[in-house]
C-alpha cells in the first residue's frame, strides 16, 4: 500500500504524459462550456430527442449547468486520475468511457420525468469502479476502499438524497455498474493493463 501512495504522490505531476488522456477530456469538456446554453440546448442528453439525435446520448456527459459543475467534475477527474488513472491504458480508459456514457444514456430512460441531463458524474464514477478493478492485484486495500466508497455512496445517495437538488443520482449508480462491467471485460481483454 506504501508502495502505491508513493507512485501516486510521485505521478501527480511527471510525468506529463501521463494526463494526457485527462487533460483531453477536460479540454473538451470546457470546450463545450465555452457554448454556454446554446451548447446545452443543441448537445445535452434529452430524452424526446435522443432517437433524431443519437449524438446527445454521448455529448451529454460533457456539459456541465455551469462553471462550478464544471469545476467539481473536473477536479473528481483529476483526483480520479491521480489514484486510478494507471491502472489501465488509455485505449481501454477511452473505450470504457464510451461505454459507460451509453450505458447512462440508456438507463437514464427509465428515470421518470427525466427531461433533460447533462454532466460528467455519472462516467467518473464508472471509470472509478474500472479504475478500482484495474487495482485489484497491486493495490488491493485500495480497490475495496474504492469499491466500499461507491457503494456507501450509493446506497447514501439512495436514501438520503445526493447533496445538491440538481443531482441526478441515477446517472451515479448505472456509471458505476458500467464500470464494474468495463473493468471486468477489460481484465480479460487488455493483455497488460498497466502502460
């Protein structure tokens, strides 16, 4: 476990290659914030349009309702990074993204009054649970610590409510559930999951 903080104590910063897949997703994400609510009019997940426009079942996950949304998932991205972010490559931590964030946009279908959605949340709960999969073998008290805070999460969220009214905590446990499922198909896909 030592061992561990350590690597990531040391990796936060160098090296820098090592955000680039992060760094990306973020760039993309403000990208989309630059668009204010012409963007979130034309790309957020909305249920009566998601058949016309098949796009919003992806581009949804990258709005946010404003700065400060965009700023919390930001910083739930890095501090994910920071703790998960090795234990798969790139193509599988992309590949896992796409399927988390489909996975989401299905689930969410069932949500009642479920209207509108938009937020990165869901998928950085997914890609924590993969990230926690991924730990199983070098880091094991860290992936149960990981699983335990997904599930407390979750079952807190269940019957108390998520912190903030605009929370749409669905999109929590269908991104972890994904995660799990991603994290598993990729331990048995991805010969080296380490780079």
């Amino acid at each position: 476990m030592i061992t561990h903080v350590n690597s990531i104590l040391q990796s936060l910063f160098f090296p820098l290659s090592r955000w680039y897949w992060p760094a990306g997703l973020a760039l993309v994400c403000a990208m989309f914030a630059v668009g204010g609510d012409t963007a979130r009019a034309a790309f957020r997940w909305e249920q009566a349009l998601l058949a016309s426009e098949p796009w919003r079942a992806l581009s949804g996950h990258l709005l946010h309702l404003d700065g400060n949304h965009l700023i919390l998932n930001l910083a739930g991205l890095a501090a994910l990074w920071a703790l998960v972010g090795d234990a798969w490559r790139a193509r599988a931590w992309s590949l896992a993204a796409l399927f988390i964030a489909l996975v989401i946009s299905v689930g969410l279908l069932a949500s009642d009054g479920l209207e509108w959605y938009v937020g990165l949340s869901g998928v950085l709960h997914g890609l924590l649970a993969m990230g926690a999969v991924g730990l199983r073998h070098e880091w094991r008290a860290g992936a149960v610590i990981i699983v335990l805070f997904l599930v407390v999460k979750g079952i807190t969220e269940a019957v108390i409510g998520a912190p903030a009214d605009d929370t749409i905590v669905a999109a929590h446990w269908w991104g972890a559930g994904a995660g799990f499922v991603a994290g598993i198909m990729a331990a048995f896909t991805e010969r080296r999951p380490r780079a």
